[in-house]
C-alpha cells in the first residue's frame, strides 16, 4: 500500500496531455496543474522499471531540479524512475496565488493532489 502514491504519479504521467516515456533513459518535464498553481516534475531515469521514488525538495525555498542534478542521482536513476518535484511557489512553478498560500500545510494538500488530482 505503500507504493500507492506513486503508482498514482505513473499513472497521472501516463495520461497527461502528453504521453509519458517509459524507458531506460527518460528526461522528461510534465506540469501538474492543481488548485491554481502549475507545479513541474522532472522524470527522470529507468521508468521502465517500474519503481518510482519521488524527491520532495525541503520548503519554502528550494526546488527539485537541483536534486536532479546531484551526484547520488545519476546512481539511482539507473536502477529508478526518478520524479523531481517543484513545489507551489518554488523552482520553476507557476500560478495564480498568493504568498499566504505557500504553507506546509499547503504543500501537503498539493502532494495529496499531485497523486490523487
């Protein structure tokens, strides 16, 4: 039951607008749009394998972009599907709303959406 979340990630990247790549070698960008704010995922890695770890960037501040950019990534990619997240207001991440909306307990909320939308 674990595994749960994730499964729903894959399943949420697999029907987007844009098709998901599964492979071996995935570099892909995927927007998640929840509750006003437009929040990147880095795919990244093995994602034909199955096995997703999703990386949440410590907040306020931050991204995950630069997670996916550090040494223990390119180990963990070979063997992972690797999903980089930008939380609502941090990195790359968009929207209408307000400081005031940036709060733990916010990002909770927008981590339940990110896998059950």
């Amino acid at each position: 039951m674990k595994a749960f979340p994730l499964y729903c990630i894959l399943l949420l990247l697999l029907t987007s607008c844009d098709q998901a790549t599964i492979g071996a070698d995935v570099s892909e960008t995927y927007f998640v749009r929840y509750k006003g704010a437009d929040m990147p995922v880095y795919a990244r890695g093995n994602t034909a394998s199955g096995k997703l770890i999703l990386v949440i960037h410590g907040g306020p501040g931050g991204d995950g972009y630069v997670y996916s950019q550090l040494y223990f990534s390119d180990q963990l990619e070979k063997e992972y599907g690797m999903l980089y997240w930008d939380q609502r207001g941090q990195g790359a991440s968009q929207g209408q709303y307000g400081g005031s909306q940036v709060t733990i307990e916010q990002m909770r909320e927008d981590l339940r959406g990110l896998c059950w939308g």
